[in-house]
C-alpha cells in the first residue's frame, strides 16, 4: 500500500477513537435520572425501541455511505498523467438502483414511525385511572376526579395500571414532560391534550416542563411516584381524609389559626378552611416530599424560608410575600407540617 492511503487510514482510525467517548457517554445517558434513554412505561419503551430501530439503520447507512466516499476518494484519487474518469451518466441500472433504495430506506424508517404513533397516541384501555394535569406558573396540579384528590408537584400513580392523563393549563403553554414516561404533551390554555401510559417499575422519576413559559420555567418541575397497588391505595386514602386539626394549644394548632386569619387562603385550599385555586391545595401538604413546584425538600427549614420571602427562593413567583414576623412563620411551617 502507498504511503498516503496508509497515513489516512490510519487519521480515520484516530478519528474512531477520538469518538469512542462519545458512545460510551451515550451509554452512560441512560443513568441519569432524567434520561428519556430510560423508560419505565410501555409508552417510553415503544419510542426508545423505535429509536434503536432508527439508529440501526441510520448507522448501517452511514457505514455504506462513507465507506464508499472514503473508497473513491482514496481509489480514483487524482495521479499525474491518469487520464479523466469516465462519466456514468446515463447507466440506467444505477439510477433506478439509488431510486429504489432511499425508498426501501424511507418504508423502513416510516413504517416503524407509523406504527408507534398509533400505539401511543390512541384512546386509553377502559379501567385507566384519569388524572387532571393543570400546568401553573410555575408548578403541576394533579386531580384525580374518581377518587376526589387534588395534590400539587407530585403525582402517585398504580404500577401496572394504565393511566390517562388529560393536560391543560392555567395560564400560558407549558408542556408536561416525565422523560422515563414518555415523549412531552404541551398543557394549552383553554385545550385539553391527551396522553396514556402503563407505569412497568415501582420508583420516583423526576419530571419538567419542557415549554418555556416565563422566569422560572426552570423551576417547574414534579414528581411521579410509581407505587404497587396497595401502597397507592393507601396513598390515596390517605389523601381523602379531612386535613388533621392540631390542638390550639400547640404550635401548630396556632398555625392553624393565623392561617385562617391570613391572605393564605386567598389563594391556597386547605379542606374546611379556605377554597383557593391560584396555589396548591395544601390539605395534605405534610405528606409531600417537595414544595415550591417541586424546588425544595419539604422540610422546616425550607418551608420556613419560602414562606417568609417565597419571592427571594423562586423569581417571579405568585406566592406572596406577606411579610410575616418569625414566630408566625414558624406556627405556620408546624401546621402546615401537621397535615400529612
Ligand atoms: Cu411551565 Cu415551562
């Protein structure tokens, strides 16, 4: 072999290398907790083995494309003194050859894509639960009309069963997006959008809106607790239950109060004290573990800032700084805490 197609060849094998640890980040995608390389839903593993399907062929192509340019390049190269090569204008084997087969390449791209448009797109399997998305800025609602539940950032979902979920919004587009789920579906003002899934592995996988919808786009994230079934019914009874009534004599019981007395329930709903709809239901907030559209850990410490300066902890929020004194605060985070 001449010394130049071997110095080539040997620049494509360093190229090959070079892009080695690019395959092996792919791979690596898939721990990550908001990978879409992860699926956990028969929804989610329909697109990824589309996807593989699709790689498939694209990399079986690329390998036949370029091998043949790198052959050519390196075979009819130019020499001094070799003649021009002869055109092939007009070799009707070629032409119907690269007619037919970017369409045989089309048909196995597009009948796969069909297929999976059909199976994830369709009308959910009757039995499904039904869950209301409602997109807010910047945070999830969740109601579960069979069963009477509202909650906030965080959906429990039964392993196993099929969910249909019915997306709107509140306010401006956003989309709702658990990537080990399935693809995003936007929330539209004043439309209902539809998606279905089967959960196939117990687990909490972290989701985002995934349209940008204002400052704190960003911080618009949620939760889904994918549970068996026993544990989300005892989740869900839970959650019907009156919200707890700690003894006025308590902390919390203080808390109580002054929530009731505060422009908290103007926009918040907590059962039997307040119907407000611009927050979070907060009957159950005790029982969450995050707070804020899924920003912070729901503990005392966290929940203690964002009620004292919610506008400092998240840009552009509506919550309220109401400038309430420490002691307040503090009665408050316990009541709010008493309500599991
Ligand atoms: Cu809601 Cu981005």
């Amino acid at each position: 072999m001449a010394q130049r197609p071997r110095r080539l060849l040997l620049r494509l094998a360093a190229l090959c290398i070079a892009l080695l640890p690019l395959v092996i980040a792919g791979c690596t995608l898939r721990e990550y907790p908001q990978s879409s390389l992860n699926p956990q839903s028969d929804y989610a593993s329909a697109i990824q083995s589309l996807l593989e399907k699709l790689v498939f062929w694209v990399v079986v192509i690329f390998v036949i494309v370029e091998g043949l340019l790198v052959y050519t390049v390196i075979r009819f190269r130019a020499r001094p003194g070799a003649p021009d090569p002869k055109p092939v204008h007009g070799n009707t084997a070629l032409e119907i050859g690269w007619t037919i087969a970017p369409a045989l390449i089309l048909a196995f791209v597009a009948v796969p894509t069909v297929l999976t448009i059909w199976k994830t797109q369709g009308a959910p399997p009757p039995g499904a639960l039904q869950v209301r998305v409602v997109g807010h800025q910047w945070w999830w609602e969740f109601q579960y009309p069979e069963l009477g539940i509202t909650t906030g950032s965080e959906m429990h979902v039964p392993l196993h069963r099929a969910i249909a979920v019915n997306i709107e919004s509140a306010d401006v587009i956003h989309s709702f997006w658990f990537p080990a789920i399935g693809g995003k579906r936007d929330a539209v003002p004043g439309h209902v959008n539809h998606m279905w899934f089967t959960p196939d592995s117990v687990g909490t996988f972290p989701g985002q809106c995934a349209e940008l919808c204002g400052v704190s786009h960003a911080n618009m994230r949620m939760k889904l607790f994918v549970e068996p079934p026993d544990a989300f019914e005892a989740w869900a009874a839970q959650q019907k239950k009156p919200p707890a009534e700690p003894d006025t004599s308590t902390l919390a019981g203080h808390g109580r109060a002054l929530f009731a007395q505060s422009a908290c329930i103007g926009c918040h709903t907590i059962d039997g004290i307040s119907a407000g709809i611009i927050g979070p239901n907060l009957t159950h907030i005790g029982s969450r573990t995050s707070i804020a559209g899924s920003m912070f850990p729901n503990d005392a410490p966290h929940l203690a800032k964002w009620i004292a300066q919610p506008d400092k902890e998240k840009p552009g929020t509506l919550m309220l700084n109401l400038g309430l004194p420490p002691d307040q605060v503090d009665a408050l985070v316990a009541y709010l805490q008493s309500l599991k």
